[in-house]
C-alpha cells in the first residue's frame, strides 16, 4: 500500500494500482477544518490517520454516526474525543396555529442584517456545521418573524433526502421568550402540511434545553444521534 498527498487537503492511498482510501480536509464557513476519511479496511484507516494527522493544523473536527460504534472507535483509537452529541429528530407536520407573531417570506437585504446581528449574538461554532456564510442567505430557504416592522428571528428549511430538515431556528436575543421561536416552528410545520408533506427532520445539541423544549411541544421524537468529534 502507497500513501500519496494528491492536493493541500486530500491523501489517497493506492493497493493492487487503485484507490482504497481517501482522506479528505474541508473548511466550514465558521473556520472549523472537518476531516473524513473513508476506506475499507481499518489498517487503511490507521496508516492514512497517521499520516495526515501530524501535518495538519488543529483543532480539527469530525462527525460520525454514534450507532456505528466500529467507526467511532477508530476515530478515538486516532486521538479524537466526543465533544457534542446532536440528537436525530423526526417533527410530524401539522396546520399551523394562531399567533401573535407574523411571519412573512424575507427580502433578501434584510434578511442578510438579521443573520449578522444574530450571528455576534450566538457562538456560531455551538450549532450544526453550516452550509452558508455569514451574510450568505438565500430568501426561499427562509421565513422570518417580524414585530414592530423589524425582522426579529428567522428559520432556514432545506431538503436533504427525502425529508425536508429544519436546519435552523434563530432570535434575536432581545425578543427571545416571546413566542417567536414557536411562531417560527408552527409556520414552517403548517407550510409543509398544507404542501402534502407529513414529517421534518431536524439535529438538535442535546444540551439546548431550549431548542429540545420547544421540539417537544411539537411532537419531536428522537430516532439516532450524532457526534461531534475534536482532535485538539
């Protein structure tokens, strides 16, 4: 077996004159370096650790299925250890509730100058690894909640698989505890009903009590996890 640097971020290693293994380094837009490493065999696995870890700058970061214990494993065996556990949710759809709070489809602007106020209010790198920047926001993915003409909270609704996911549930911090995050929830939930959809999927930290609080009301029930792991 052959190990071969083929790019800054990417390590192949080649047996019987074809890939086996692929190591792979990617940045996140909140400036964490995620690793995946995928082979089949654990020796791959081992010797492509050993080679890529010493030469890449830390903290470097990682997320396996907490369910497939043999993959979790080599990753501990390498050096990383468990630094979050995010639950796997389904959220059956239901028609939307009545509400103080209005919800409306964004414009693009201002939009954009709410995920910046939130974003300085919220440790960006406490949520699920992202798909946007900051400042980067495209208005059919989103709702938002407004009072007093303001933009006030926000939630993003994406399609992965099969299942829509809510990707993320945000307020500003001087209109939280005012029913703004259930407003936001109940809407999308409501949106998808009235589209045929029955159920969304989320990943919820399992220590925001808040965000476990409020999913429960709606009927969230937890069907796997994932964790987040750190090599420091």
């Amino acid at each position: 077996m052959v190990l071969a640097r083929v790019s800054d971020n990417c390590w192949h290693a080649v047996g019987d004159d074809r890939v086996i293994g692929r190591g792979e380094v990617s940045a996140r837009p909140d400036g964490r370096r995620f690793l995946s490493i995928d082979v089949w065999r654990d020796d791959v696995f081992g010797r492509l650790a050993e080679t890529m870890l010493p030469v890449l700058p830390k903290p470097l970061y990682t997320v396996v299925d907490e369910a497939d214990a043999e993959s979790a494993d080599l990753w501990r065996g390498a050096g990383f250890e468990v630094r979050r556990r995010e639950w796997e949710c389904l959220i059956p759809t239901r028609p939307a509730g009545p509400s103080d709070v209005a919800v409306i489809s964004p414009d693009e602007e201002p939009l954009a100058e709410l995920d910046r106020v939130i974003r300085a209010e919220v440790d960006w790198q406490e949520m699920p690894a992202e798909l946007l920047g900051p400042g980067v926001v495209d208005p059919s993915l989103y709702s938002v909640a407004v009072q007093d003409g303001s933009y006030v909270g926000m939630i993003r609704v994406t399609h992965v698989n099969r299942l829509p996911r809510i990707g993320l549930i945000a307020v500003r911090a001087d209109s939280r505890r005012r029913g703004v995050g259930r407003a936001l929830l109940s809407h999308a939930l409501g949106s998808l009903h009235n589209r045929g959809v029955n159920t969304a999927s989320a990943e919820l930290n399992e220590t925001n009590t808040a965000a476990l609080a409020l999913f429960g009301e709606f009927g969230a029930r937890r069907v796997g996890s994932n964790l987040e792991l750190v090599l420091r």
